[in-house]
C-alpha cells in the first residue's frame, strides 16, 4: 500500500485555496458584505418587501461564500497539526485519521472550484426551467413528467426552493410541457447545463406488445429577470389570453378566468402561467418569465454576431445532449462530456452532481477554446 505524502498533498490543497481565493476576489467580498449589511440595517429596509429580500438574500449567499473558504483554510491547517502530531508519536489511527479527512477536503474543494466556474454575466441569478415533451407520443409526455420529478429532486437533495409556475398536461399520461423557478444562489449557471434535448429508451409501459421506444423531451433554461435588467416591452407587441386553470384530465382546478397565456408577437414566443391564485398574479409571473426569455434572446443574438465577426469559430452546444438507456441494459451518457452513469433510477431520483459538475467543466472549456479563437481571428 503506497505511504501518503503529505506534505506534497498539503502544498496541493493550499495552491488549490490560493486560486479558488482569487477567483472568489475574497477582499472585494468582504467589501460586499460590509455594503449590504449596512443596507440591511437600514431602518426603512422593509418599506420595499421585495427590495428587502433581495438584500438580506445576496448578504447570506456572500457571508456563506466567505465562511466556506475560511473553513477550508481552517480544515487545511488542523490537517497540517494532525499529520504533526501523528507522525511525531507514530499514532496509527491520528494518521488513518489524517487520510480520512485528506480526502473529505479534496472533494470539498473540488466543489468549491465548480462554483468559481459559474462567472457568467448571469450564472449567479436565479433560474426558470421549461420542459416539453417532444417525438414520442404517450411516452415523450410520461418522459416530461420524469424529468420533472428528476430536477425536483435534485433542488430537494441541494436544499433550493422550487416553484411550479404552470403545467400543461398530456390527455393519456404525463406533461406537454411544465415551467418552474428555481430560487438559489448560482441557480441559473448550474442549471443552465441541463438545457437541450433528451432522450429516452425503453420497453413503453404504454405498448400493449411491449415494443421498444424512443422518445424525446427539451429543456430550457433562462435566467430569471430582476429590476434592474433593461428589457421594456410595449403593449402593443404583447397578445395576453385568458382561460381557466385546469389539472390532470381536464379536471377544474380554478372555476375563473384566471390562467394567463402571454405571447409576444414579434418573436413568437408563448408564456403560459396558471398556478398563481389571480389573473393579476399569473400576468405579472407571465411577464417576469416573458421578460428574462427576451433578455436571453438578446444576449444570444449578440454572442452570434460576435461569433460571425470573430470568424468560423466552432458551436459549443449541441442539440441532443444526454440519452437515458433502460432497455435493454441501463445506462445514462451525457453525449458533450462523455460522462455516464450505470444506475439510471438513481439519476431519475436526482443524482445529477456529477453530469452538472462535469457539464460545467465542459463547457468553461468551451468558452475558453471560443475565446482563443475569437481573438486569433481578430
């Protein structure tokens, strides 16, 4: 069994911590956090609900950024003293102690550096995600509905608050499309990897002959709109219909006029939202996601005139982008990074960790190797 070096692996974890601190910019946090709990002491904070929320929220997520580097510091030095003392009485169980916590930290870390990934210009928002089923009949909406359940699970496993904005259901079984918020720090950066096309194999419980089917299922995500963006949209480019909510099966949930469908016309792009207890509600909600798709539309028409400027620079996203196998072995491959995972119940049960850190990794890479060859081009 090969003896630990301790010493080099403590020098490693240490480097590691010094470029995470660059990256979190540890003293323009501490500034931050000076500045937004001067805001948050503010006599008045609470006359604005809304503005309020978002100040003690972005306090808590920037003192819990800080606090998680210090500890590692902290975790990395009592690992120093441990080895110390271990070695210095030839104490067995000090040094299995040792290689125990070595390990935790290494994991830590590498969770920490995925979070120092997520510098998009809108990575740290929150996010609402959109599923639709697509080619595939009965079992395409029963695979909408899965992955629902699958993200839903995850923001369970990760602690975030979710919020189902509208559901549309499918008339034999399953979803045509649902919309949810999520409302956690880094929501959109982390999430945002999961958007594109996926894909499903199996037996279909829907096959009186038990025949094997491929089905297909989008997801979208976009970062969700605060204040302060710029995206005003005139009346006159809007098209808002009415109808009343209803649930699985046509069953009435609501007997008012109080679900909202919002399009804009230039675009097409449609936005659905009934969950809400009010027209006033479910308009404003509508509006709010209407409002972030036109912010992304934006951003992504001017990466694309960038892209054609700078030359023929390589896409980095493909359309389809993980398959789920259950039949006739079980198997789930994330088809941009080439990361796959044997237990697929697992997966569908929120075990997303590893397909989202590998994702973000993927794409930082991307961006990298688009950002060489912008410049070359220049």
């Amino acid at each position: 069994m090969a003896v630990t070096d301790f010493p080099a692996e403590i020098r490693a974890l240490r480097a590691t911590l010094e470029s995470i601190e660059a990256v979190t910019d540890v003293p323009a946090l501490k500034k931050t956090i000076a500045e937004l709990s001067e805001a948050a002491s503010a006599p008045d904070l609470w006359d604005d609900t809304e503005k309020a929320q978002a100040v003690t929220s972005k306090l808590s997520h920037a003192q819990s950024e800080l606090e998680r580097v210090k500890v590692i510091g902290d975790r990395i030095d009592d690992l120093e003293v441990l080895v110390e003392l271990g070695e210095g009485e030839d104490d067995a169980d000090s040094m299995a102690e040792a290689e125990k916590e070595l390990v935790e930290i290494q994991k830590t870390l590498e969770a920490l550096e995925i979070v120092t990934l997520l510098n998009g210009e809108y990575d740290e928002r929150d996010a609402v995600v959109t599923i639709r089923s697509g080619a595939g009949g009965v079992d395409a909406a029963d695979f909408a509905e899965m992955l629902l359940r699958m993200y839903t699970r995850l923001a369970e496993r990760r602690g975030w608050d979710v919020k189902i904005l509208d559901t549309s259901y499918a008339e034999e079984a399953g979803l045509k499309s649902a919309t949810f918020e999520v409302k956690a720090p880094y929501a959109f950066g982390t999430l945002s990897v999961e958007a594109g096309t996926h894909r499903l194999v199996r037996i279909s419980p829907f096959d009186n002959q038990g025949r094997r089917q491929t089905s297909f299922a989008a997801v979208e995500v976009i970062p969700l709109i605060e204040t302060t963006d710029t995206i005003d949209i005139p009346e006159s480019e809007l098209k808002i219909d009415v109808f009343r909510s209803s649930g699985p099966g046509g069953q009435s949930v609501n007997t008012t006029d109080s679900a909202v469908r919002m399009t804009h016309i230039p675009t097409g792009i449609v936005v659905s939202m009934q969950n809400e207890k009010s027209q006033i509600q479910n308009r404003a909600a509508a509006l709010r996601v209407m409002q972030s798709r036109l912010l992304l539309l934006k951003k992504e028409q001017e990466n694309r005139e960038k892209k054609e400027m700078a030359g023929d620079v390589k896409a980095s996203w493909g359309d389809q982008m993980r398959s789920y196998v259950l039949h006739p072995y079980q198997m789930v491959k994330d088809l941009r990074t080439g990361h796959e995972a044997g237990n697929a119940s697992a997966v569908f049960d929120g075990a997303l960790d590893d397909f989202i850190d590998a994702g973000i990794r993927w794409r930082t890479t991307g961006r990298k190797a688009d950002a060489a060859a912008a410049e070359a081009a220049e």
